[in-house]
C-alpha cells in the first residue's frame, strides 16, 4: 500500500489510457480529484466515462497510465480498495428477484458488516432513503426513481470513504432527482468523496468540480464557474422572426462556432477574439436581410462550455493535428 | 469469518432465488422422476409379435412341432421361411424380422446329443428388449411340457453382446440425470449474472473469487442428494432394484459426483458469453457421458481412444462406483481408486473455476 502523495486527494491518475481492440476508448488521462467533493465526468455517451470509471473500481485494467485511488495502487492493490468504495453500476445490477429488504441484508452481509452493526445500518438507509413501505417489495418491480433509491442506499451500507456513481438519474423523474442531490450533498457533508458521471447539463451545474470528456479526452475541467468563465468563445444571444434560417446562416459565419435554438431564440458561440460580437452578429444577419429582434451578450453556461470544448477539439482534428 | 460470512450471503441469495424460479424447481423433481418413469416404460415393454423368419433343413416332425410350439407362446410371429441361413441374416439386416430360428438338417440326432445345441436362434440384439425376449422365449421352450423331449436351444446374440436390465439401469440413471441437471443449473449460473448485469456489482464487493464459486456450488449439493433420494426410492418401488450396500456409502459416492459435475459447470460458466452457450456446452459433457460412460455400452468393448476419453469423464467413475456399492455391495475400500480420481477431479475444477474467474471486466 502506498501512500497518497498528497491526503486531500482521492483520486490521482497520470497518463490513463485504455483501448479496446483499435478503438480508445480512454485517451492520456490526468486527473486530480479532492476528497468531500462531487466530482462530475460531463460528456456524452461514447466519451469514456464508464470506462474511467471502471478502471477506478479496478474492473477494467488500464492500456497504460497510473491510477491511485485513496492511496492504493490500481489495479495491482484493487481488492483491497473495494471495503473503501461504493459503485452504483449505471444499469441496476442488484437482484430483481429479492425484495427490497433481502437485497439489503445481502449488500450488508456480502461487505461483511459485524451482526451488531447491520440492522442499525440497514434501518437508517431504509429511512434516509424512504424504502419503508418498499421493504417487502421485488427490487425488479420498483420505479426508476425507487430502484435508483435502493441502489445508493445498499452501496452506501458499508459507508465507503468514495462512492461512484455511473449515470445514476438517467432513469429518474426531475422530481426524484432534485431530492437524489440533497442526499448527495448530506453524503459530501459527511465527509464521502463522490464522482458522478452524467450527461445532465444541469446535473454538471451543481458538482464542486468537473471534468468534460469527449471520445475519450479531457477537453477541459475546473469547476463549473471557472470554466464558463474561461470559455475560449463569447455568447450572443439573438431573437428573430425566424429563428431556422437565420441559425442555418449564421453557422455559415467563419466567426460563428455554433448555433443553438432554445425556443424562438438562438444561442450562438462566436470568436473569442471579435471585438464586437453583437455587433458582428446584427452585421451578419443585416446584409442577409434579416431583421433581428434582439441581439445581446450574455454569460456563457456550462453547455457553451461543453460545446465550445468539444468543437475546438474537433477543429483541431479537422485540421489533421 | 469475514469470508464464511461472505459465502453464506451468496448461499442464502442463491437459495432464495432457487425457490422462486419455478422452472429450474420444476426441473429438480422432474427431470429425474420423467426419465425414470420413461425408462421404466422401456424397460418393462411386454414384447409380443416379434417378426420371426424360420430355416428348417431338417424338415422332420420333430423341428414342425418345435417351430410350432415356439409360434404358440405368442412372443415371436413366423413371417418369413428361408431356404439357408445366409438368407436369415440378410433379413434380419434388413430389419424384417428380429429373430432367426435356425433348425440343422441333423436336428433330430442333435437331440439325442445333450451337450451339442439343436436349434440356433438369432436374435438382433440392437434392441434390448428383443434380446431379452428372446432369452426367455428360449429358455420357455426347453422347459414347455410341450414336448418330452425339449430341444436345447444355443442363442448368439448379434450387434450387441452383453445383456442387461432395470437392474444396471437404475444405478446408472442416476449418474445420467446428476450429470444433466448438476451441471448445468452450475454452468448457467454465473453466466445468468452477467447478462442480468449482477455480476458487475458482486465484482466491485470484496467477496473472493474462490468464496464465490464455492457459494455457487453449495445450495446445489443439497439439491443433488435430494435427487439421489428420489431416484433411489422410484427405483425400489417401481422396479424392485436390489440394494445391497450401506445407504451412507451411496449418498458419499453421490456426494463426490454431484461436487464434481457442479464444478465442471463451474468451469463451463466461466467459459460461456451467454446462457445459450452454456447450455451447448453442458450437452458437450451430457453426450459423451451418457455413451462411453458404461451406461449404454459396456466400457470393455469400446475402442482405446473412447475408453480414454471416457476416463476424463466423471461419470465413467460413477458408474463403477454405484453399480459396486448398490449392486454387489461393495465396500469403500474396494473402491477407493475411483473415489480418488473423483477426488482429484473437484480438486482440478474447483482451481480452474476459480483461476478462470477474474473480477474484472475485460
């Protein structure tokens, strides 16, 4: 066992790659992740982010590159970490076959909690995450919102110093979701580490630090203000008549990274360097003959962030870097 | 401690899940109980109407009134009349009849000769039943007050020289249906897991590999003897087979076939992607098990490379085990080899199960 370099980090990787035949799936990963945070992968389906995190757990063997994780060397000491760690697998992988309270009894048994210990444990996962009238339930039979309850109550009975979770609301209602966070925040206040992964932009929002992947790189981290903050494209917001045509003509702008629609107005990432934005905007639409509502700067959120990112990253590859 | 109370977890979750699957409950008494009942049915056929063709070169009074009181018993049906034997061999190859019955032109000195046989009856030993029809058919005829002076008959017994009865039977079919059903509720069993998506969450839980491949195997045990109980109560009751050995012997020599087809389930499980997989694979190990095991055919007669292949099977074992201990009584002593080889056996797949089996994904 080796130990942390430094002890507020939980989380250490250098160089992490993974490939699965000619696919990578994993590119040259560095990350840095501090204990009692939430630490959210952002990235879209394909982006590696199950896959780091199963490397993480010790369930994947890295290609090449170093992992530590709570001072343990992955995946030679992996074994010996699983005591420590909680991982919610993005499918529910508990028994749909049992109920509710036999699964319960099994995730206690299996991380070996003492007798005197278990049902005191199991009693106060049953009430913090409202499964008292569950108990005699099928797991296989439960909601979405109800199995993902189950699944974070019965990896959390041993109470891991880290917990993951892959994907956990992807299943949920936005009700559940928003009460899923608060338990999440309690859980960070008690001192557990936890990394999430997600594809919910508003999700990304309320982590204390993420990481935005794609096709298997970091395009960017930081917390979420400090990268909307740093964000290499500026934000103009623009109201039309019209919004179709005038999205298909400002993509067309060499300075117009991207164009969202959100209902009738448009979002639109322009140059970072363009002294003008508004200006060049309302000059773009003009000599087309569109007359623009409103045109404005505004600050830049987390998905312009993640567009941005993933854009520049393909530009570059475009260019044959 | 820490580890028994990691086995036992995975124990009592493989039992509850045991008794709500209704199919594999189901096949626990009913594979056993149906091919025994389906065996028995073969096995206590009353043969009438066999087709029978004659060759009578003696043509006296004498073979006349044996081929007739041969035709009363009603067991064969005289169909055909042949000119030589050579003619009844072609058609009992062609399947026109199952017995031959062949009269010399010297059959009447021939009966005054109690040391030489008068009449030779062919019968197509391909189908068991036949045979032994025909066995007691000959024996019927030398003892029919019929005639004073009975003409003893010689049987040669074609395509399949050993003879045999629910008495070899039975014994082996419990070897067939622990192999059948153990190894495969065994080789499904962790297979079932990753396509369910549990085996992603037993891997990241501090549960050994070994804790859980033995966890696996010991719900199944139980099951297993359950099933000897059951085939050797049908067998006393139904067919009256004889048991001659201690009842603590036949449950130990069970005890070891049953741990040795579940870990060679084990093995299988680890190999397999999905259920269907599996289950291929386990008829990989059901067929040669059935065939060259000395349950069809006797080992002795089979060719060298079948009798080594049969040797790596543990049913071969078995069934010199359980046909020593039930039906000649035989002690452990004496069959202690075949027990060590099933020994070495469990000790061979349990290491491979558990070396195969890596809590990793890839």
């Amino acid at each position: 066992m080796t130990s942390s370099p430094q002890d507020d980090i939980a989380i250490r990787t250098r160089g992490l790659s993974k490939r699965f035949g000619a696919v990578r799936a994993v590119e040259n990963l560095d990350l840095d992740i501090t204990r009692s945070q939430i630490f959210g992968f952002l990235g879209p389906n394909g982006s590696g982010k199950s896959t780091t995190i199963r490397m993480l757990c010790g369930l994947l063997t890295p290609t090449s590159g170093d992992i530590d994780v709570l001072g343990h060397d992955i995946p030679r000491d992996a074994e010996a970490l699983k005591q420590k760690v909680g991982y919610m697998t993005q499918k529910f992988s508990l028994f749909d076959d049992m109920t509710v309270a036999e699964n319960l009894r099994f995730m206690a048994d299996i991380y070996t909690l003492p007798r005197r210990l278990r049902s005191g444990r199991i009693d106060e996962a049953v009430e913090r995450y409202r499964l008292e009238r569950l108990l005699g339930q099928f797991a296989g039979t439960l909601s979405g919102g109800q199995k993902q309850r189950l699944a974070l109550g019965a990896s959390m009975l041993h109470q891991p110093e880290l917990l993951f979770l892959d994907e956990p609301t992807s299943a949920v209602d936005p009700e559940n979701r928003r009460a899923f966070w608060e338990i999440l925040f309690d859980l960070v206040a008690e001192g557990t580490t936890i990394l999430v992964s997600t594809h919910y932009m508003d999700e990304a929002e309320r982590c204390h630090a993420i990481a935005i992947l794609d096709l298997g790189v970091l395009v960017a981290s930081g917390t979420p203000a400090q990268l909307a903050s740093d964000i290499h494209a500026r934000v103009v917001q623009v109201e039309a008549e019209s919004p179709r045509p005038v999205a298909k003509l400002l993509d067309r702008q060499p300075f117009v990274h991207s164009t969202a629609q959100i209902g009738s107005s448009l979002r639109v990432l322009v140059d970072h360097d363009l002294d003008d934005p508004v200006a060049a905007t309302r000059r773009a639409a003009g000599d087309a003959g569109f007359t623009l509502r409103g045109c404005e700067a505004v600050r830049a959120n987390l998905e312009d962030v993640f567009v941005s990112a993933t854009q520049e990253r393909k530009a570059k590859r475009d260019a044959g870097e | 401690m820490k580890s028994l109370q990691r086995i036992f977890a995975v124990v009592m979750k493989e039992v509850r899940q045991l008794r709500r699957d209704r199919l594999t409950f189901g096949m626990i008494i009913g594979i056993p109980t149906m091919q025994l009942l389906l065996f028995g049915f073969a096995i206590n056929f009353d043969v009438r109407n066999l087709p029978a063709g004659v060759v009578d070169l003696s043509g006296s009074a004498a073979s006349r009134g044996y081929v007739m009181q041969m035709a009363n018993a009603q067991v064969i049906d005289i169909q055909h009349q042949a000119a030589d034997a050579r003619e009844l061999e072609q058609l009992m190859r062609q399947g026109k009849i199952s017995v031959g019955i062949f009269i010399p032109h010297d059959f009447e000195r021939r009966l005054q000769q109690p040391e030489r046989a008068a009449v030779q009856l062919l019968v197509d030993g391909s189908d068991t039943v036949v045979q032994a029809a025909a066995t007691r058919l000959a024996a019927a005829a030398r003892t029919s007050p019929y005639n004073d002076a009975p003409p003893p008959s010689e049987i040669r017994t074609y395509y399949n020289p050993e003879r045999r009865s629910a008495v070899n039977t039975v014994p082996g079919l419990i070897g067939v249906i622990l192999t059948m059903t153990m190894t495969m509720f065994t080789a499904v069993a962790i297979v079932r897991e990753r396509e369910r998506g549990n085996l992603e969450l037993l891997i990241t839980t501090p549960v050994r590999s070994s804790e859980l491949m033995l966890a696996k195997i010991l719900p199944y045990v139980l099951i297993g003897l359950v099933q000897v109980v059951l085939i050797l109560l049908l067998g006393k009751w139904v067919f009256q087979v004889p048991f001659r050995g201690t009842l603590g012997n036949v449950f130990l020599v069970s005890l070891m076939f049953i741990v040795a087809n579940l870990a060679l389930g084990l093995v299988v499980s680890t190999i397999a992607q999905t259920q269907f997989q599996a289950m291929q694979m386990t008829f990989f190990i059901l067929l040669p098990s059935i065939l060259l095991s000395g349950f069809v055919f006797p080992f002795a007669g089979m060719p060298l490379v079948a009798q080594w292949i049969a040797e790596v099977l543990p049913m071969t074992h078995f069934m010199r085990l359980i046909r020593g201990v039930i039906l000649r009584g035989a002690s452990l002593q004496e069959l202690s080899g075949e027990l060590a080889i099933l020994g070495v056996f469990i000790a061979v797949s349990m290491t491979l199960a558990v070396a195969r089996f890596h809590k990793r994904l890839d």
